[in-house]
C-alpha cells in the first residue's frame, strides 16, 4: 500500500510509491453522494466501482474500484481518530470490490496452520490472541480475517498487517507493555501494540479451524464443542465482517454458497471461556490441548 496516512505498525506501505502498489489511501476531496447508488445503509452508499462512508463529525471515505481509498476528515477531526475506519470498514470495501471473503476474527498461527476466533467487538478475540502469542504461536490478523478459497485444499487465510488493538488491562495481563504505540482514538483507551514479529512470518497459511467464542458461565461451563452444520453456517454468516457491504458486493446467495464452501473443509467450535483476564491462561491451555487432539491434518 501507498498511503498519506501513517498505519498502525505491521502495515505494509510504501509511502514512496516506489514498489508495485495495490492500494493507495490519500487525502483529498470525497463527494457527499454516489451516482447511481445500487445500495444503500445509514451512513453509506455503494454501487458497482464504489463505496461511500459518511460519518458525521468524523469524515467521509470513498473507496473505489478496489484500489483507491480517499479520506476527506471533517473540519475538527484529526487524522489519528479517522484510523480506525480506515484501516476497518474502508479497507474492508477494498477487498470485498476485490471478490475477498472477510470474517470478523482475530487469528494465530501455530505449526503451520491457521486458527481463527469469531466474535463481536469487544469480545476478547485480541487478547486472546495476544495470550496465545505469548504461548508461543504468532499474530496472523487481529480483526479482520481475508479467506481465500484453494481449490479441494484448506483455504487460507492471509496477514491483515496490523497491530493488535488492547485495552490497558489486557496489556498488562498478556505483558506487552512494552509494545505500546498510539491510542485507536484519543477518548478510547485502547492502544495498538506491535508485538514482535518472525523474520520469516507467512503472509498466508492454511485455515485449521474456526472457533465462535462465547462466554461460560454455571449453566454452560468452559468448553469446545463441534457445531452442527446448519448452526455453523448461521455463526460463520453472522460474522461476516460488514455483512450488508458483503452482500453489496457478491450478493447473499454468493455468500451463502462461498460459507458453505468452506463449512465443507473446516470445521467450526464454539469455544465457551471464562472472561476473567486472571483465567486467560486456562483458556489457551484448553485450546493447546485441543490443537493436538485435531492432529495435524
């Protein structure tokens, strides 16, 4: 990527310009409406070369033609606070023009193989993929997870070059203080953390499994348990990062058939842990033990 915009560490941008260049992000002036929208949400628009994120207070975003991102940021908004939808829903559009298939997951790496965890904003995926790091597995992508389809073999699932994105707490309990950068937006106190990183990361690996996390409690204890079919689908479905902007782009029966696609080569868990920060470990020590029971097929 070629940007004006200074990404959070592990992008690679070429701010010189001076090697082939698959997206360019710049700053400059964005139109208030498309023409001939073909779809339409609260605060944006698409139609077949471009979408168009209008945020009030914050900027617009015009992404084009799965090359192109424009930023335009409203008058008192600073570059830093607009970085997030950069780097999420705007390059999200970027790659869903380019035919990608997104989940919103964090994922690691261990032994080769990719693993991926499903959930909503807030609900842990970072951090426990920073607790999984510090066990010894390596940070693939921290929010959004790009599946490619590789024929009759696993997919896989590629680097999304960014910093890990945690709270203070979480920092402190996983130990990557010392690999604190900017703050994701100046009121929030959450902190891009670059944790170190192989010479020799892979920008691709194979795709393991899935797992939807979810939170125990009394009646459902901590645990991994196969999804059946139709309910893996529903979870894969639903965690669709930017669901509507998926559809825009490949249409719900595409993406119904491209999840059942992979539903055929990939199995999906629910993996029920506690939230307790102080029983982090007992969760990564679950799905270690897990790993090695799905063997290395």
């Amino acid at each position: 990527m070629s940007s004006e915009i200074a990404l959070p560490a592990r992008m690679e941008v070429d701010p010189a310009g001076e090697g082939p260049v698959d997206v360019v992000i710049d700053v400059g002036h964005v139109p208030s409406c498309l023409d001939h929208p073909t779809h339409r949400g609260a605060t944006w628009m698409a139609n077949d070369q471009a979408f168009l994120l209008d945020l009030p207070d914050i900027g617009r975003f015009l992404c084009e033609d799965g090359q192109r991102i424009t930023v335009c940021p409203a008058p008192v908004t600073s570059l830093d606070d607009i970085l997030v939808f950069v780097t999420g829903t705007a390059l999200g559009a970027i790659l869903y023009q380019r035919k990608g298939l997104l989940l919103h997951a964090s994922a690691v790496v261990r032994d080769g193989r990719a693993f991926l965890f499903c959930g909503q904003s807030g609900a842990g995926k970072s951090t426990l993929a920073a607790a999984l790091m510090r066990s010894g597995c390596d940070i693939l992508a921290d929010d959004v997870c790009a599946v490619e389809e590789n024929g009759d073999r696993p997919p896989m699932i590629h680097s999304d070059g960014r910093a890990l994105r945690l709270y203070a707490d979480s920092i402190d309990q996983v130990g990557l203080s010392d690999a604190v950068g900017a703050r994701v937006r100046r009121r929030l106190e959450k902190f891009h953390v670059a944790p170190p990183m192989p010479d020799n990361a892979p920008e691709s690996v194979p795709l393991a499994a899935v797992y939807m996390l979810a939170d125990a409690d009394t009646a459902f204890p901590p645990g991994i348990d196969r999804l059946p079919t139709l309910e893996a689908a529903q979870s894969l479905l639903h965690h669709t990062y930017r669901r509507q902007l998926a559809q825009a782009y490949c249409g719900h029966g595409m993406l119904a058939l491209r999840t059942a696609a992979l539903l055929s080569r990939i199995p999906v868990f629910s993996l029920r842990r506690p939230r307790e920060l102080a029983r982090l470990q007992e969760t990564v020590t679950q799905l270690r033990s897990h790993w090695d029971r799905l063997g290395s097929g």
